[in-house]
C-alpha cells in the first residue's frame, strides 16, 4: 500500500533555526531517487542544495517558493510505495514503529549524529550520504519530463488503482487541505470563498497570511501581492479586507521583484537572509568590540617582483597567484609573533582563547551580500596551497554554493577593498574574532628610494582590532610585521 513519508528541513550544520525556499527542483508526479536534489533553500550564511532522503513519488510540497520554514517542519511529502493501494496520510513523516520518516531513510532508529549503529552504520543528517544513482522522472503526456520549475503547473498525476483528478501546483487535490488525502474536503472557512479551478495558479502567501485572509472573508485570488515575486504580505489582506484598491486586481496580474511606489519613486526590499544575517552581525559587533583601526602605507614592490618570477616557475603556472594570497600568508607568519590578533574574547566564561590554528576568513561580496568563508588550517598551507584553496573558496562563494560548515569558526579575516579600485577603509571585525585587515588597490605612485623619488608599487593596510583583547603596541607590531613581509617577502626567513 502506499507510504507517505514527510521530509522536514534540517538543520545543515550551522545552528539555523530557519530558512528560506527558494527553489523547487520537483513537483507533484515527479519521481525521484534517494540524494536527488529537490530544494535550494538559503540560509542566513548561503544557499544549500537538499537530496531526497526518499526514492518514491513527489505528492505534495508544503512550501513556496519566498516562503520561510522554520528547521524541522516538514517541506516535501513523497510517496516511497506509489504503486500500492489508496491510503490515507496519517502515518506520512512515519515509517513503520515510529521511526520519522528520515530515520527510516537512513536506516536509523532514533539515533544521533555520528552515532554508530547496528550493521556498522553511522547515522548522519538526512540525505547527505553517499550518491546514489541518476535521478528518474516520470514521464510526462505530451513529451519528456518538463524541467523543474518553481512556477505552479498542473503535472501528471502518479498512475493509481483509479483515474486521479488533476492536482494544482501545490500537490493539493482541489478544496483539500494540507497533509490532508486527496479528495477529502477541508474544513470550512468562515467565509464563503470560492475553491480553486483544477491547475489553477495558487496565490503566494505564507501560512500566517493565508490564516489572515480565512479570518477576514478574503479570497487571495484577488489580491496583488505586493512582496518580492509577488508573494502577498499581511498589509496586501489587512487592504483587501477594508476594500482597499490592493483587491481590485486578480493575483494573476504580473507583478515586480519588490513593491514599487510611482508617487514616491522608492523601492522596498525585505530584509531577509544574508543580508539580514550580516547586518545584525555588524550591530553586534561593532557595539560590543571596542574597534581601533590603524593604517600603514606599504611600498610592494619586492611582493609583486616575486610574484612576476613564481607565475613562470613550474609549479605555480596553474595557479592564480594573487596579492591577497601574499598578504593572507603574510598575516599567518605575523599571527605567530603577535597571537593576541587571533585569540577570542569569551565574556561569559571570563577567559580570552587563544588559537594555535588559524582559520582565515575571506571577505567575499556575492550577489546574496557579503559571506566570509573560511580557509581551515592556513597556516599549515604552502603557498601554492594557499593560494588553491583561496581561489577555490572565492569562487564556490560567489556561486553561493559555500558549505555551511565552511563559514564557521574563523580566527582572523581579510577584506580585500583593492579589487574594486579602494586605498582602504575601516573594516568591522567578524563577531567571535579579534582583529581584520583591509588590502587595498596596489599603485604605481611617487617613492623615496635612496634619496631619490621613483615610481613604486604602492599599497595601504588597514588593521582594526579589538583592544579588550589586542593593546595599541600588539596591534602596531603585528600591522609593522605584515607590512615588512609584504615589502620584503625575504623577511618571512626570519620567522
């Protein structure tokens, strides 16, 4: 018979307690295998991509796209026994003797992370195991499977004892309610609106807002979203439901990324995921680390000499041979003679930490804002290692596909403003860390050499460090050390 199994969004590595959805790679009548991407979904740090823990049929999605779930609700429901009899899906998210529906996909019975059990096996997060096959679709009338897409459609329904009736995009059979089986009418709503047509476009809401619309009498067909893609807001029902001009429109109506205001010419954009994360990361810091920033003007011409001679050398002609790599080596050498810059303030224990590990951030703008992953163990890295594993985890970053697990538990970072033309600035430091340098743009200005005024190779550093941790005389030796490795690569001998 058939088995409805709820998957609910998990907790990725990073301590989130929510995220958005952002993607659907599935809908309802799509078959899909175990570790088949489903959702991208972002989190205040990046944008994760979750596997099926389930092979079955796509049933129901219990989210939308612009929708925030909170960690452990459940997201998706599939049909792991599609071609068994009808079944209602009260045991959907079970399986079996209690077991949710992960442990049952993972083999495990109430295990927990890490944990060894029966048979050898070790029980992990949901779907982040080892890769099972290519993914399967069911075939769709009218041609081959239709590419995912986050927009609503009427798919195909999974073939069943009897015809099916057409679903919306939602998965929901017309007039049911969620986790509900198809057909069963849902409980009425106080006031008398109109059930969707089959394979109508479903209006955007969020389950909060919907409860809103019940309550006032408000049929969401009717109302223009007024939030990012369209999705309806509160303030769109709260209209509506005093006969506002929001509800003279269908929801079908087109509608722009964020509310626009011709009278006011303004645009508003929620403020949500990395950004919002980073911005209360900034608060945070900037009001409870005393900041002090000092500057050093640096002549680099010997660093970037160097650099001309290793982009010729064998072993570092594959590899993008940066400043920023020289600078993040500099600040590993430096860190040894001044490890008051890569300690941590822990106020609730009274203790300050110090780190015999360096884990380097680097700043990284992407097109979700600004993330800082982490280069685990930078100061065990050569410097051709160095400079792999900066490339790569710029890059993945500005994808926005930077591992959870890769944007925790840094020591120190580096912002470098040089590639967008900037001298320098006055970096905040990354909560949890002491200290964070600036690179600024290398130019060819006016030096004295020898008494006599030449063009050099020219570069601003700027350090901010927290002074309950760093005094004046470690931040200006640590700042003088950087400086003297990158003006003298030769130095870094004599460390």
């Amino acid at each position: 018979m058939p088995q409805f199994k709820q998957f609910p969004l998990p907790d990725v590595g990073e301590g989130l307690t929510e995220a958005e959805i952002l993607t659907w790679h599935v809908r309802p009548g799509d078959e899909v295998a175990v570790n088949q991407i489903i959702v991208e979904i972002e989190t205040a740090k990046a944008a994760v991509e979750l596997p099926s823990p389930f092979a079955g049929v796509v049933t129901e999605l219990l989210a939308e796209v612009g929708q925030t779930v909170d960690v452990g609700s459940p997201i998706i429901t599939i049909d792991v026994d599609p071609g068994g009899a009808p079944a209602s899906r009260e045991d959907a998210g079970t399986s079996g003797k209690g077991e949710t529906g992960a442990q049952a996909a993972n083999g495990t019975s109430a295990g927990k992370i890490g944990e060894e059990m029966p048979g050898g096996r070790i029980a992990t997060l949901v779907g982040y195991g080892p890769k099972a096959t290519t993914a399967k679709r069911r075939a769709r009338k009218g041609g081959a499977a239709a590419p995912a897409a986050s927009a609503p459609a009427a798919p195909t329904p999974p073939p069943a004892a009897a015809p099916a009736e057409p679903r919306p995009a939602n998965g929901r059979a017309p007039g049911s309610a969620p986790g509900s089986a198809a057909g069963t009418p849902a409980p009425a709503a106080p006031a008398p609106v109109a059930p969707a047509s089959p394979g109508e476009l479903v209006p955007l809401a969020k389950p909060p807002v919907r409860k809103l619309a019940k309550e006032l009498g408000v049929d969401l067909r009717t109302v223009v979203g007024t939030g990012p893609d369209g999705v309806i807001t509160r303030e769109d029902v709260a209209n509506a439901g005093r006969g506002g001009a929001e509800a003279a429109a269908p929801a079908a109506a087109p509608a722009g990324p964020a509310a626009y205001d011709p009278a006011t010419r303004e645009r508003r954009v929620p403020i949500r995921g990395v950004r919002k994360a980073t911005a209360q990361a900034m608060v945070d810091s900037a009001f409870t680390a005393p900041h002090v920033t000092e500057f050093l003007t640096v002549d680099v011409t010997p660093m970037m000499e160097l650099r001309a001679r290793l982009k010729n050398h064998p072993e570092f002609r594959d590899v993008k041979l940066t400043p920023l790599v020289f600078a993040a080596k500099a600040v590993c050498l430096a860190a040894r003679r001044t490890p008051d810059v890569n300690a941590t303030w822990d106020a609730q224990a009274g203790e300050i930490v110090y780190k015999e590990y360096v884990h380097l951030g680097i700043a990284a703008a992407t097109p979700r804002g600004l993330v800082v992953p982490k280069v685990r163990d930078a100061d065990r890295l050569s410097l051709r290692e160095l400079a792999v594993a900066l490339e790569g985890l710029t890059t993945t970053a500005r994808d926005g596909r930077t591992a959870p697990a890769d944007m925790l538990n840094g020591t120190f970072t580096i912002t470098n403003v040089g590639v967008f033309g900037v001298d320098t600035g006055t970096p905040i430091i990354n909560p949890g860390e002491s200290a964070i340098l600036a690179l600024g743009a290398i130019r060819d200005m006016p030096w004295v050499v020898d008494g006599q005024v030449v063009p050099r190779k020219v570069c601003q550093l700027a350090l901010s460090f927290d002074h309950r941790v760093v005094d004046g005389q470690q931040g200006s030796q640590f700042l003088a050390d950087v400086g003297a490795l990158l003006a003298d690569p030769a130095v870094a001998i004599t460390y």
